[in-house]
C-alpha cells in the first residue's frame, strides 16, 4: 500500500510540511504496513512559497519595505535554470505585519512586492510568480508599480508618494515612463485562491476589504477608489481590469502588476499541482491524505485539500482528510471526494493551547485512523 501524504498549512500552528511530518509520524506508529510520499501543497494563499519549493530552485532573502514602511528581509524564491522567481504575498505583505501596526488599509502598501520583482529582474528572472493569497494591503498594486519606477499626480501636478486605499482616489496622472525598462521582458503570473473581480459586490473592498481593517460605512469609498486608479492605470496605456477575473484577488494587485508587464492569472492550486506532477503522483498512490487547520464552507469552494481529493476522486482513488476544525458535515464532504474525515480536536482547550498541542494531536490522531484502517484490512 501506498499513501501519498498532500497537506496544506494548519494556519497559526503547522506549515504544510510539519503537517505531513506528523501525519507520516502518525503512519509509523500504527500497525498499517504501507510507504509513504509527502507533498506541500498550497491554493496561491499562504505556504505557496513552500509549495513551489525544492528542485533547482533556491530561497532568497532580500531587503525590503513592508507595507508600513518598515525594513525587514523577504524571503522569496529563485529558479536559476528556468528563470523563475516566485513571491508570496503573505509573507511580504500580508497578517503578520499587522500583528505589530494593526490593519490601516488607507496606508498599507504593496512596495515591498514591487521591490522584489525588482529583486528577481537583478537575478535575470523572466517570469516572476506572485502569490496572491493573505495580503493585508487594498492599494490596488499601486505600491508594487511605484516600486518599479511609476509615478503618480493630484489634479495640481504635485506628486502623490505611496497612496493607497482611498487616497488613489486623489490620482489624476499615473506616469509610467520611468518604468524599468527590463520590466518589458518580464511574464508576471498571479498565482490565486479566489477569481473576484475588481470592482462591485464580488469586488476587493466589499469581499475582502473587511478583512484587511474597511469599515462597512467606508465600503463604496474604496470601490470607487480602486476604479478610479484602475482607470488612470488604463490611461497610462494599460487596459482596463474592472471587470476581470482575478483582479479583485489581494486588494486588486493585478492592476498594479499589469502595469509593470505582461500580466496573467492561475489557479493557484493548479500551478502547484502542476509543479508537483499531482495527477501522476496519485495515479501511483492507494489512498490520498490531505488537510489544513479548518474544513469548512471556503474549502468547499476548491480550496486545496478539496480540491486534491476532487483529483483523486476523478483517478478512483480514495482520500481522507485530517483538519484542527471540522466545519462542515460528512455528506457535504463526500459530496466533494473526502471519504472520510477527522478532526485533531479531542476536547475543550483554550485557541492558544490548540495551536501548540497541534503537532502531537495530529500525528496521534493520524495514528488511530492509520489502525482503523489496518483492522479494516485485515477483515478483508
């Protein structure tokens, strides 16, 4: 027998990897004879970087502003021999750095993501991956495009540094003749776990903008505030992406970074799938593990462990799940190719002590569905 062990990140406690290290621990402690494979995956959200790891591609670690201003090092990822690089919003961008400012989406900027495109153009990059899952900025990509070398204008002609939020709505002239000019050779993929458009009921500031510190009564200002940028972008010589999938992903970075160069968008599970040859890796399998910290009504939407286990449903493959939440019924996820699920959870315990007992609980309730399955076996 063999298993492939494919999980996504235990938010706040396990990343991919430690996942599956436990889950694999799990394995070796119960009496079910089988091998093991373990791949990270990732939906374009946190744990991309992780999951587009390994190979000929190498961590880097560049100076950068974060959306705050402040310096810090961003990690990021460079394939040397397929010219690769690939950046992952939350880790440049994204909740971490509003642990230690708070969530102020009137100022958060993306800069730190266009300094790193900047980073991957000095290494010779000609296709840079953005992950766009986790950010924590609604500044239309604004700052990435600042970072490159645009230039933004009020309706006097003084210049407008870092604006964000709803202070893009005081552009009037964006000038992009100052752009690197390497940045025309450039590919930028958007790597997403959601294709919302820019703008309106499904747009970035209504959808995610609550997330990111926007206040109810303050919604509209936003929306209108990222169309109007939108807007000026396009008469700077770029299309308009109001309406397109994938720009309301990341408080809509695909304007910003379509302003740079050549800009397409992904599923970002698919990318990763494809990374890791998934459907082959499946194939060879007999039973498919995957999980994350919460199976609930987004996983549904294909977020990773769903959607791999809608891959191994299609292969006839079985896949059972491991969660630190279970929020939603069995039906709902066999409906979805999870045929069995179980939650790391065995009691009352405070959210603190949950995430640091994460580890044990997982590998010892792994351990316990690993031995269910060896008795169900050996019954034939």
């Amino acid at each position: 027998m063999h298993i492939l062990i494919a999980c996504d990140k235990f938010r706040g406690s396990l990343t991919a990897a430690e996942a599956n290290a436990s889950i694999a621990a799990g394995l070796a402690m119960s009496p079910l004879e089988a091998t093991a494979t373990t791949l990270a995956i990732a939906d374009g959200g946190e744990g991309t970087l992780d999951a587009l790891a390994g190979g000929t591609a190498e961590r880097r670690r560049t100076t950068i502003r974060s959306p705050f201003g402040d310096p810090y090092e961003g990690a990021w990822l460079y394939d040397p021999a397929a010219k690769r690089a690939v950046i992952e919003l939350a880790a440049v961008a994204g909740h971490a750095a509003a642990a230690h400012k708070g969530y102020d989406p009137d100022v958060a900027s993306s800069v730190g993501v266009g300094e790193l495109v900047r980073a991957a153009l000095d290494a010779g990059a000609g296709t840079v991956v953005v992950a766009l899952g986790g950010s924590i900025t609604v500044d239309g990509g604004a700052g990435a495009l600042e970072a490159l070398g645009a230039r933004y204008y009020d309706a006097s002609g003084a210049p407008l540094i870092h604006p964000a939020g709803r202070g893009l709505a005081a552009i009037e002239r964006v000038d992009l003749s100052g752009l690197d000019p390497r940045a025309a050779g450039l590919s930028i993929v958007l790597a997403a776990d959601v294709d919302n458009p820019l703008l309106g009921v499904r747009g970035a500031a209504r959808v995610f903008g609550p997330q990111k510190g926007v206040r109810a009564e303050d919604i509209e200002a936003f929306d209108a505030a990222l169309g109007h940028f939108d807007a000026k972008v396009a008469e700077a010589g770029r299309a308009r992406l109001a309406d397109t999938p994938f720009a309301g992903a990341a408080g809509g970075m695909m304007v910003g970074l379509a302003g740079i160069a050549e800009t397409t968008a992904r599923d970002g599970f698919a990318l990763v799938a494809e990374h890791h040859r998934l459907e082959e890796r499946i194939a060879a399998a007999t039973l498919v593990v995957t999980g994350e910290g919460s199976l609930d009504s987004q996983s549904l939407g294909g977020k990773g462990p769903v959607a791999i286990a809608r891959m191994a449903e299609a292969a006839g493959k079985p896949a059972i799940a491991f969660a630190g939440r279970l929020a939603v019924g069995p039906e709902a996820l066999v409906a979805h190719g999870i045929k069995a699920a179980f939650s790391i959870s065995h009691g009352p315990s405070s959210l603190e002590d949950a995430l640091a007992g994460a580890r044990e609980a997982l590998t010892h309730t792994a351990a316990h569905a690993f031995a269910t399955l060896a008795i169900g076996r050996a019954l034939g």
